[in-house]
C-alpha cells in the first residue's frame, strides 16, 4: 500500500469535483475547490475521520468495500478505479522489475510487417525492438544507446522535435498516464522509479503533468510525421499489449494506394540512413 500516493490521488479527485456533481447542494461559497472531506466521507458510508485519514497517508489499507464506496462518491472512471485499488495493494501488483526481453516470435513478426512500422516498447517506453521501417519513420535505434531509446525521455528532455509528430502534447499525457501506472505496478524496479524522479526534476511540463494525477487518456488513432525525407506522412496508430511482458507492440500503417501508404514505401526502400 503506497499511502502517501493514495492519499494525493484521493485529494485530487475530490478537487475537481463540485457540490452539483454528486447531487449535494451547493451552499455557501466555499474557500478551497472541491468536495468537502466530510462529504465524500457520508457519500461513501465511511467515518470523516477515518477518510481523513486516507487522504492524510495515515490509515490501515482500507477493505475491497471501503474503496467501491469511496469510487462510487468520487466518480472515478474504471480506469482511476483500478489505480486506486492498486494503490492501496488490495489488487495484484507486481513487486519485481519490469521485463526487458522481446518474445522471440515478436521479433519474428516485426520482420514480417514490411509495410507496417512497428517497434515494441516496455513498461518504462523504452524501444527494445523495431523493424527497418520504423527506423526510417522515427530514426535509426541501432545507433543509440539503450537510454536515449527512451521515448517519455525523448518527449520531456528532448531534442525538442519529437519526430516531428502533430501530437507532442496528447503524447506526453500519455507517457505521464502510463508511468503513473507503471510505477504503482513496480514501485521497487530502480529504472521506472529513476525515470519518473529524473523527468519530475528535469520537466517542468512532466512535473505539471504529474501532479494532475490523471490515470487515463484518449487513445490516439492517428499521427502525422513531418519527415525531413518526405514530407508529412500520416499513419493509423495501433498499440497492441503483450500481456505476458507488460509490453506494447506499436504498428504504425497507412491506407493501401494512398499518398501516405506511397511515402511510408518510400522510405522502406531508401532506410533510415537518408533521414
């Protein structure tokens, strides 16, 4: 049980909600945002002392029914459900370090996708494994080192183009959404906590971002590369989970016979090296 998180998540959600959000009424102008801690204590049947508590990091890990009460009272989404419950250890968590190594039959399929770009990132975005197409859309991940393969590194700390993508900022909730959940699942992986403390020190943006304790996103179903070789190409986004691994295998396509489907075959035949 993280106490101190679930503590801040809990005041988060309770501050950006108002009194006619939850059928109260809305009363006298009230000097802080938000729900009173009292009246998120009677809309989950729970004591106000003991939900101060909570919010205070001070109390014992509340109980499966306590923590429905306390979701229904809030309105979480399922999503901002299920990180709650992890918080609070009353889910299954991983304890070890977040996995690394790429499927053999992954890095098969990577090479049968040659009008697909697709690469595979791990819990921590870090790329593990990417097919020549990809290399030519983003940039040649062979001749890096492991730790500026990091795409939440890429997006807070730069180069300030992140390929030239049209959704920099979407992306960047998205890292921040997903590291969030990273770290509840891996709260002693050394990498995952060292990527979330170094990108709070170094981003401004990632701290104001952070801070927000958002635990879901808008799926992001297309993107538009500027690539300096062709021009803007946009692609249909997929990101399939690799459940066994906590990874995620990113294919990035186009529509057969279209400008985009010509430019992304274009640029599988010159490689990355004229990027």
């Amino acid at each position: 049980m993280d106490r101190q998180e679930l503590g801040a998540f809990l005041r988060s959600r309770r501050e950006r909600l108002g009194p006619r959000d939850v059928g109260l009424p809305a009363g006298p102008r009230r000097r802080t945002p938000g729900l009173r801690r009292e009246e998120v204590a009677v809309l989950a049947h729970i004591s106000t002392e003991y939900y101060v508590r909570l919010e205070q990091g001070r109390a014992p890990r509340p109980s499966g029914e306590v923590l429905a009460g306390i979701a229904d009272a809030l309105r979480l989404t399922e999503a901002e459900s299920d990180h709650l419950h992890v918080l609070a250890g009353t889910m299954p968590s991983r304890t070890g370090l977040h996995r690394r190594d790429v499927r053999p039959s992954i890095l098969a399929l990577l090479d049968r996708l040659p009008q697909t770009a697709a690469f595979v990132t791990s819990a921590a975005f870090e790329v593990l494994a990417w097919n020549d197409l990809a290399a030519a859309l983003m940039e040649d991940f062979a001749a890096l080192a492991p730790r500026e393969r990091n795409l939440a590194r890429r997006a807070f700390l730069g180069p300030p183009a992140l390929y030239g993508v049209s959704d920099v900022t979407e992306f960047r909730h998205h890292v921040v959404v997903r590291l969030r959940s990273a770290l509840a699942r891996y709260p002693a992986d050394p990498v995952v906590g060292g990527l979330v403390a170094e990108l709070r020190d170094d981003s401004r943006e990632f701290a104001r971002l952070w801070d927000r304790h958002d635990v879901q996103t808008a799926p992001m179903l297309t993107k538009t590369f500027r690539h300096p070789v062709v021009g803007e190409i946009t692609v249909d986004c997929d990101a399939l989970t690799l459940a066994d691994r906590d990874q995620h295998l990113v294919l990035y396509s186009t529509p057969p016979g279209s400008r985009d489907a010509e430019a992304l075959a274009f640029l599988g035949a010159v490689g990355a090296g004229y990027r």
